[in-house]
C-alpha cells in the first residue's frame, strides 16, 4: 500500500485552513497512488496553541471529522490525522484513521503525555493498542512520546499490528527518535512504522521535521527533510512476510523471563 507522510505543521489556530491544507495534501497523494495519508500530531488545530486547544477541541464525530470524511471519499483514500478530542469535560490528544469510503475506523488517545504543557492541557489515554483493517494490513495507531516506550509497541506487534502510525510533534533536540529509535522499533517488532512529523518554529517549540516510514528489515524506506515535505513509500505485504521470516523475535521471546517488568 503506498503511504502518503504529510509534513507539515498546517497553520496552527486555523482550523478551515488546515482542513484545507490536508484536502489539497490528499489530492496529490492520490494522484500519486496513494491508498492513505498520514497527518501530523495535532495537525487540525496547531499543537502549541495554549488555551487554543480546549477551544478548537471536537469530538471524534465533529464537523471537522465530517469534513475530512468528505475529502477521504472525494479523493479515495484513507486519511489519518492528529486533533484535540473533546470528550464531555475531558480533552484527548487523538489521531482520527477514517477510510477511504469516509467510515470512521479508529480512534486512539495518546496514553503518554509529555512534559507540562501536555499534562496541563490534557487527559491520558487508556487503551494502548488501537488498530483497523485497511487494504489487507493491520493498521495501529499511537502518538508520538507513545512510541518510546518499547513496552507499547510491542504490545502492537503481538497483537499483530503490521503498520504503526505515529502522528508527531517531534521537538529540537531529539532528533535522534527518528533517525534511530524509530527504525530500531520497525526492526524489533517486525512491522512498518509511519512517523510524521511538524516542522519549524512553533510557539516554544522548534520541531525537527525527519519525517519517516521504517520497515521491519530496520531499513528507512523514506526519510523527509526539514521543510515541508509530501514524502511517498510503500508499505509491502512480502517485505513484512520476508522480514518476519528471517527474525523471530516475537517466536523467540521468553516471557516468563519479563515478569519484572510489569
């Protein structure tokens, strides 16, 4: 399935804009032939808008939830993207997957925040693992600081996630989780991971921008650079099959040997 990565940090407080940002990303991407487009972290509001967040907040069946429901199915692919859930008092950092047809498929809140500004403005997830069918693949999703923790995604991986999607707000100086962290996490699950990125000057924050599709042969099948940046790749069904065959992690685990760890 070729994947669309948007790079891009869309123009924070602006919610029209931004949804129309990621409608005219869509276009090229299926013209393209891409079968999914990946948005950053908080991509349909900004991330380091302060008070803004609880104000643009929309539940997960929103107008805005509709209206990138209506661009999935105008252009005919599926659309993952990061946005600020409102959920009665409560708001989630989230990452919405609607299908190509514009059916809500998932919707995953980000279990681990990060830093004061997240805890300040946001409540945790519960559900680590989030996942949806979607042209033969499993598909998981999880945001950003979530994919550091290895216990995370290794829980995707035996739960048979085949392509992680991690919607990023990824700040100087660490720049390192997607030169490094992201594909050893690709290798060491055995699945494809999507890691995308915002770029540039955002409030406090300077995001770096990296954007990455890693596979389970730990090779960086697509890497962005520092700017804005629409990057393709394909995710490949016998590339995952392959990889899996030649490295057993997950058969050769001892898991009576971990029980330390939870």
């Amino acid at each position: 399935m070729r994947t669309a990565l948007l790079q891009s940090s869309g123009r924070p407080g602006a919610v029209a804009e931004n949804l129309e940002v990621l409608h005219e990303a869509a276009g090229r991407a299926a013209a393209a032939g891409a079968g999914l487009l990946v948005a950053p972290e908080m991509f349909l509001t900004g991330y380091a808008i302060g008070d803004g967040i609880a104000r643009l907040a929309e539940p997960a069946d929103g107008d805005s939830a509709d209206a990138i429901a209506e661009t999935a199915r105008r252009h005919g692919l599926a659309v993952a993207y990061g946005y600020p859930e409102r959920a009665g008092d409560q708001v989630f950092n989230s990452a919405q997957l609607v299908s190509a047809d514009g059916i809500r498929l998932a919707n995953y809140r980000k279990t681990h925040l990060y830093g004061c500004f997240e805890r300040d403005h946001f409540t945790p997830g519960e559900q680590p693992v989030v996942q949806a069918e979607l042209g033969g693949l499993r598909l998981g999703i999880m945001i950003c600081y979530d994919v550091e923790f290895p216990e995370n995604v290794r829980a995707h991986a035996l739960a048979g996630t085949d392509l992680l999607l991690v919607p990023t707000a990824q700040m100087h100086p660490f720049r390192f989780v997607a030169e490094s962290m992201v594909p050893v996490r690709a290798f060491e699950n055995q699945m494809y991971v999507a890691y995308v990125n915002r770029v540039g000057r955002e409030g406090e924050f300077d995001f770096v921008g990296l954007s990455t599709l890693a596979g389970p042969d730990g090779v960086v099948h697509a890497r962005a650079g520092r700017g804005e940046q629409l990057l393709l790749a394909d995710v490949d069904p016998a590339c995952l099959a392959a990889s899996r065959r030649a490295n057993p992690y997950l058969e050769d685990r001892r898991p009576g040997l971990y029980g330390s760890l939870t």
